[in-house]
C-alpha cells in the first residue's frame, strides 16, 4: 500500500456524482490513498500526464486482473515493445488517413440510415434506442464483424465490461462474461476466411494482414468492443443532452462561433466518458512526498484531471469556448486512446450535425440520471421530436 493519505469516500454518491468528492482531493490530497476502492488515486492533471508516460513504474500490465484473466492479455494490458508492435499493427485501420478515406463514408451511409428508420416514432430513449444502437452499428464495421447485428454487438461489450467490474466474484457475471467472449470468437472466426480472401480496413483485416496469430487477433477485437461500445454510446447521448440543457452554447455552433468539435471535446472533457485507467506499481518509486510499493494499485482520474482547476479557466461549465487543449479525455501517454480518431469522426464529424439536422425540434421529454464514476454516462434519456 502506498503511504498516500486515507481518503475516505462515499461508493454510493461517488457513483452518483464523483466530482464534488474529486474536488475536494485536488485541494486536500492530491494523491490518496481511497479504502473503499482499494487503490490509490491521483486527480491533478499534471501529475497524471506526467506519469502516466512512466510505464516501467506505472505498468498497464496486469497479469491478476479480471480483463486478462477473461479477455485475454490484450494490447491495453500490454507496455514496451509489445504494446507498441500491435499499436503498429492495427494502426492501418484507425489511422487518420483511413479514417478520412475509408470510415467517414461508411459512417455517414450508416448514420443515415439509422435515423431514416428512427424518424418516424418522434420520441425514443436517447441512451438506449438511438445512441448505443449508432455505436453498436459503427463498431460492427470497424471490427469487420458485419456478421454481427448491433445488439449483439452491445450485449456481448456490456457482458465483458460487467465481468471486468466483477470484483465480488458474482460466478453468474463471470459465466455470462465468458459466454459473451465466445459469441466473439465465434462470429470471428465465421469472418476470418473472408478477410483473408477480401482484405479491407476493419480490424480483423488488418491485423490479419500485419502476421498476428488469430489468437491475438481476437483478444484485441474483444478490445475494441469492450472499450469501443459503451463509450461511445454514453458520448453521443452525452453531448446530445450538453446541447439541449446549454442553448446558449448549441448557438455558438448556430452562428460559426464553434464546431460539433468543441461541443464533442468539451463534453468529453467536462463529463469524462472514460473517468479512470488502472495501474499497477511495477518498482518502488517516490512522487509527491509518496512511496509507492511493487503492486500497489493506482487508478488516474481522467475525470478530475479534466476538471483541474490549475489548467481550465471554467472546469465545472460546459463551455465551448473553453480550451480544451490540455485535456487528457484520451489519455496522455503512450496508451492515449487508439480510436480517438474514429471516435471523433462518427460523434463530432457524422453523428452530431446529422442528427440535428434529421430530428428537428429535438427535445428532452423527462429526467436524465448520470452513473459512474469509472466510465459515466446518461442512464436514460427521453426524447422527441417533430
């Protein structure tokens, strides 16, 4: 354990709304050492960019933990030259240039359709009808599983995050997980003979194509969807609700003052989709008047870091005019999100303006409850529309 102060938290309100409690630990302890979650927390920014990069201290290679023991050992879990390798690997697939090229265009058919479907019911769940059903649709593509409706796509991503977060050992949530990571081996491995005939940009593809066993393949596929729904969904929703609740700045957007963009990084700073990414200590290492002892369990509040006071002029607004330059949504070292590229492209450049410009009148028809505090997001979310 480290020698960081105790900070004691309430599970239940932190899962409701983390970020008073994080404010309170930028100005008390910015490194603590938090009981209830078992780890220790670090919530300035700066620090967390700082050591973050520190890979042979703050190792993402974790042999005991629930993703590698049910996913496999996968590139997240994975530093160094490794890490790297397969980073190069699936690179073709999610680069820039590809996502220009190849899945702006596959993005903007598919969203189109989609909302051509939806318009005609004029009210729908946000969160549950509309957002994961564009997420699940986006990464059938990205992964190559075309074989795979989209709500199977978010029941097997659901079931492999639960058995990540399966920290009492429910034996149904684990059995459950490890059912869904076979429906993902089994669809991939239905598509492996066709990639190899007719090779594309999907994952599945390219990492096929780069010489990656297929074992490996699917274990990052598995990846991809459990890192690539969820997210992604709770984005979209999110920054939807941000510019209905914020008119004044959906406006901004309106008259050329700023971009579906900034609403898209702004939200994603200001309400941190991706809240937290674990560590484990590899080596004893001093930082802040702290020691930290071989296997101590550190998370990095992308949350709070995104809310640090020191660094954004308005930490608590959703302000599109804010600069979001040092924000760390992403991550901030060499793990930094690999679909960031992807995920800006379907939510900023196709998903946002789209969907505006389909539902007009877009409005909220209830309450909006947030959860989380690891990943967080619109639990539900009523709309309509004329």
């Amino acid at each position: 354990m480290s020698t960081a102060t105790h900070f004691d938290i309430d599970p239940d309100e932190f899962w409701h709304d983390p970020y008073p409690t994080l404010k309170q630990m930028r100005q008390r302890a910015a490194i603590a050492f938090v009981p209830q979650l078992g780890a220790t927390l670090m919530v300035r920014r700066d620090d967390i960019a700082l050591n973050e990069k520190k890979i042979e201290i703050f190792s993402s290679v974790q042999p005991d933990g629930l993703m590698t023991k049910l996913m496999g050992q996968n590139m997240m879990r994975k530093d160094g030259r490794e890490h790297r390798s397969e980073r190069k690997a699936i690179f073709p697939a999610i680069s820039p240039r590809t996502v220009k090229d190849v899945w702006r265009a596959a993005f903007e058919d598919m969203v189109d359709r989609v909302l051509e479907d939806l318009h005609p019911r004029k009210k729908a769940d946000m969160t549950r009808d509309i957002a994961r059903r564009l997420a699940g649709e986006a990464l059938c593509l990205v992964t190559g599983l075309t074989n795979m409706d989209w709500q199977t796509m978010d029941k097997v991503s659901q079931g492999m995050v639960d058995g990540c977060a399966n920290y009492s050992g429910d034996p149904t949530v684990e059995a459950h997980c490890i059912a869904c990571v076979e429906t993902i081996d089994q669809h991939i491995l239905q598509r492996f003979p066709h990639v190899r005939q007719s090779p594309d940009y999907s994952l599945l593809s390219v990492q096929q194509q780069s010489g990656m066993s297929d074992d490996q393949n699917g274990i990052n596929i598995r990846l991809a969807i459990s890192g690539g729904q969820n997210e992604t969904r709770d984005a979209i929703a999110g920054t939807i609700w941000a510019l209905l609740t914020h008119p004044s700045e959906r406006e901004k957007i309106a008259n050329g003052q700023a971009s579906w963009m900034n609403a898209f990084e702004e939200y994603a700073r200001w309400m941190s989709p991706i809240g937290m990414s674990p560590r484990r200590i590899a080596q004893h290492y001093t930082y802040g008047g702290v020691e930290f002892a071989p296997e101590d369990r550190v998370f990095f509040m992308f949350s709070s870091g995104n809310r640090d006071e020191d660094i954004f002029a308005h930490p608590d607004h959703f302000n599109l005019s804010q600069d979001c330059t040092h924000a760390i949504s992403f991550g901030a070292g060499p793990h930094f999100c690999a679909g960031a590229w992807i995920s800006k492209c379907l939510i900023a450049d196709v998903v946002l303006p789209r969907l505006f410009e389909r539902f007009k009148g877009l409005r909220l028809a209830g309450e909006v409850p947030f959860g989380g505090w690891a990943f967080r997001g619109p639990m539900a979310m009523p709309v309509e529309w004329d």
